[in-house]
C-alpha cells in the first residue's frame, strides 16, 4: 500500500525548499502525498505555492498581522493536530527551524507518527541566534526519525548530539533543487522573471547590490543600523540597491522610514521565486541576513555578505563566498565597499561553489521515505 506522507509547511522558505520533494511524491506510486499548509506566512507562502503548482489539501490560515510566537504556536500545534488526526499518515515531513516546523513535529510526536526532518543538524550554537530557530531544529531533532542533514557538517553536529548515526543521512539541501528548477524554467520562458524590467533600466550602468534583511534578533538596533548603511552605501553614484522587503511590520516601518524616496534605492515588495533568482543574476553581491539566500548566492557565485553575529551556514564561509559582517553599520559599508573597489578582493569571493546540494537532494528524501 501507497505510504502516506503528509508534508506540513508554512512560511516562504519552508515552501521554496520543500516544494521539490512534494514534487518528488507525488509523481511516486509509493506515495500517497498530502500537503498542509499553515498560513504562517500568507502572501509570500502563496507566491511559492503558485509558481511550484501546488494546491494544498489542507490550510489552517494561521497568520495574524504582527502576530506573536506564543500566539503563533499555540494556533499552529491545534491546527496541525487536528489535520493529523483526520489524515492519520505514515509519515510528517517538516522542514527547517520556524514554529510551523517545530509544532509540526510536536503534533506528530504526540500521536507517535515519524517525522522526517529536511535541512538537519543546522547549529549556530547560540540560542538567541538566530531565535527562535536555534531551539526550534534543536526540538525537532530530539523527535525525528529521519534527519536529511544537507551538508556532512550538519550530519557530524547531529552525532555530537548522540542521535543514532543510522538515522542521519547526508541529502544535500532541496533549496538548491529549487533554484535550479526555478532557473531551468526562466531558460526556457525569460518573460516569467521579466518584471524588474523597469528598475533594471532606471538603473542601467550602476552595479546592483540586493539586500534582504528580515531576522527577530535583528529588529530594533539591528534594523535601524542595517537601514543606515544602506543608506550610506546608496550615496555611492556607481551602485544601487534592490531591496525587496519582507512583509513583517516591523522591517517594513523601519525600512520605509529610513530609505523611502533615495534615487539609488529600490524598495520593492517581495518577488516571487521567479523574480528573486533573477535579482540575485544581476546582482554584484548581496547583503542579507536571510539563511537561503547564503546557500543559493555560493551556487551562483556570488558573494554574500551576511548581516548577522553568526550563522549556522559555515559552508558559505569555508568556501569563500559568505563573510559574516554583523549589524554594526560601518562594518557593513566598510565590507560592501571593499567588495565594490578592490578586484582582487571581489574575485576571490565570486567563485561557484556547491557545498549545499547538486539539486538531487529531493529524489533522496523520496527513496528514503519510500525505504525506511
Ligand atoms: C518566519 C520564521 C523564520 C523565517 C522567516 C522567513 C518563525 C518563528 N520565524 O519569521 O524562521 O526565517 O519566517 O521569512 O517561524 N507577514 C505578512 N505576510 C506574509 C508574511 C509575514 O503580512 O506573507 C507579516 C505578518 O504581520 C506576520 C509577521 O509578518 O505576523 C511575522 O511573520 P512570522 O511568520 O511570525 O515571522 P517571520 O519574521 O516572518
Ligand atoms: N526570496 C524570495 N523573494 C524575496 C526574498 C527572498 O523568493 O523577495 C527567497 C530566497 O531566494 C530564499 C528564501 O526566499 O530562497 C529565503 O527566505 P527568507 O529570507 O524569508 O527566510 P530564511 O531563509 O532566512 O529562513
């Protein structure tokens, strides 16, 4: 009998990096693949779920303007519970370190279904960095059954932990699936990702810096000094930056206030999958505090300076291509300017390299799921 497998996500980077695997099952007789979403993210969940073709069999619609973590996991854990009752799956697949993961996988534990945890034994070794999401992988690795570690460092923190080692498999990250999915469709259709036509012209000439900045830990002083050197760096009559901004109220008021109305600055609505491949293909470098723009920018070579005291991305940095740059202001414009003025500096950080994936990861989980 076909196993059943429920795949439950919520926000934009579970979708984009578990989109390849639901994909992977259902295109598999061996499974029978349902799909819950949480709505932990309403507009940018929906821009993946559109682009990918995937139209989930349940949606608990759980966001709420600014809405709170404790607020956020209660409604989750409910909401998914329920789900796993009227569906009963063999397995839960849940995916990364946010609440929609973390509550997935208490909901499953409770009822004693195995979880399959994508992107495993990702450790900062910080638990206010990144927080909430250091604790929550740390949860959902004492309940899983099946760890998909993405790189063998991921694997190794898992068994510093004591987690059996038959359990823990080396997948290689989905994200990388993703993006070679999404850049396969834009080869063969390049109107799909042909929206930021207009900023691309207004800043003909210029070399584009990307920017996207959206973590907890960052918001107040972080934030503010983030806004600051962009704002510096936008003085700069060679660059410009484009900078899609996440929906949370408390980056769009920060950001909005300090940057709105600056010739060599784009504040634009988040692009869709489609759109933000082909901003990180323009781009010079990118700034970011985001975890999936530091495995997609070192596939493309293109470097990325990270706006956070640490990352639980150490490959990006091994290979070159990330540098950790903080959030103290003039260590961002100091950085960014290094990269835009010395050649040298530049080439040795724009080098393609592939620590997280060869985009086969998908079709792993699928065979380990389908075997174990
Ligand atoms: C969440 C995850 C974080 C992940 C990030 C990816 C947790 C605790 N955090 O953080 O790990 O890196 O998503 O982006 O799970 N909002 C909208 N529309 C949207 C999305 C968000 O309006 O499509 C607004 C809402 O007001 C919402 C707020 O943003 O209340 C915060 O969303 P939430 O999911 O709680 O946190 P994120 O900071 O997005
Ligand atoms: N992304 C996107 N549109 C945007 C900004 C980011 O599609 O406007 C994608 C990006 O390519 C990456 C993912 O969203 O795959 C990262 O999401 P986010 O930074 O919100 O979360 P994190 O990865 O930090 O958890």
């Amino acid at each position: 009998m076909a196993r059943r497998i429920l795949t439950v996500f919520g926000t934009r980077p579970e979708a984009i990096k578990l989109f390849p695997l639901v994909h992977a099952l259902r295109g598999d007789a061996r499974f029978d693949s349902r799909v819950c979403v949480t709505g932990q993210h309403r507009g940018m969940l929906d821009q993946v779920l559109e682009i990918a073709g995937i139209v989930p069999d349940h949606d608990l619609d759980v966001m709420q303007p600014d809405q709170s973590l404790d607020a956020l996991t209660a409604r989750l854990l409910t909401g998914i519970g329920q789900v796993l009752d009227a569906e009963r799956p063999d397995w839960v697949v849940v995916q990364g370190d946010t609440a929609t993961a973390m509550c997935g996988a208490l909901a499953a534990y409770y009822r004693k279904i195995p979880i399959a945890h994508v992107e495993a034994g990702l450790r900062s070794g910080n638990i206010y960095h990144p927080w909430p999401e250091e604790v929550n992988r740390r949860v959902i690795g004492t309940m899983a059954r099946l760890h998909c570690a993405p790189t063998q460092t991921a694997a190794d923190a898992l068994r510093r932990e004591n987690i059996d080692p038959a359990a823990i498999h080396v997948t290689g990250n989905t994200v990388i699936d993703a993006l070679q999915w999404v850049t396969e469709r834009i080869r063969h259709e390049p109107g799909l990702a042909s929206g930021l036509a207009e900023i691309e012209t207004r800043f003909a000439g210029k070399r584009i810096v990307g920017v996207t900045s959206h973590r907890r830990e960052n918001f107040g002083d972080g934030m503010q000094a983030i806004a600051e050197a962009i704002r510096q760096i936008a003085a700069r009559d060679d660059v410009a930056l484009i900078f899609p901004v996440h929906l949370n109220p408390n980056v769009r008021s920060v950001m909005q206030a300090a940057l709105a109305g600056l010739s060599n600055v784009a504040l634009i609505e988040p692009l869709d999958y489609l759109h933000f491949a082909r901003l990180l293909d323009i781009s010079t470098l990118m700034l970011t505090d985001s975890g999936g723009v530091q495995e997609e920018a070192p596939a493309l070579g293109k470097p990325v300076l990270v706006m956070r005291e640490t990352t639980e991305r150490p490959e990006g940095i091994v290979a070159g291509t990330a540098r950790l740059v903080g959030t103290d202001c003039a260590r961002i414009v100091t950085e960014t300017n290094r990269l835009l003025d010395d050649a040298g500096a530049y080439a040795e950080m724009a080098r393609a390299h592939n620590p997280f994936g060869d985009g086969r990861s998908a079709g792993r989980i699928a065979e380990l799921l389908a075997t174990e």
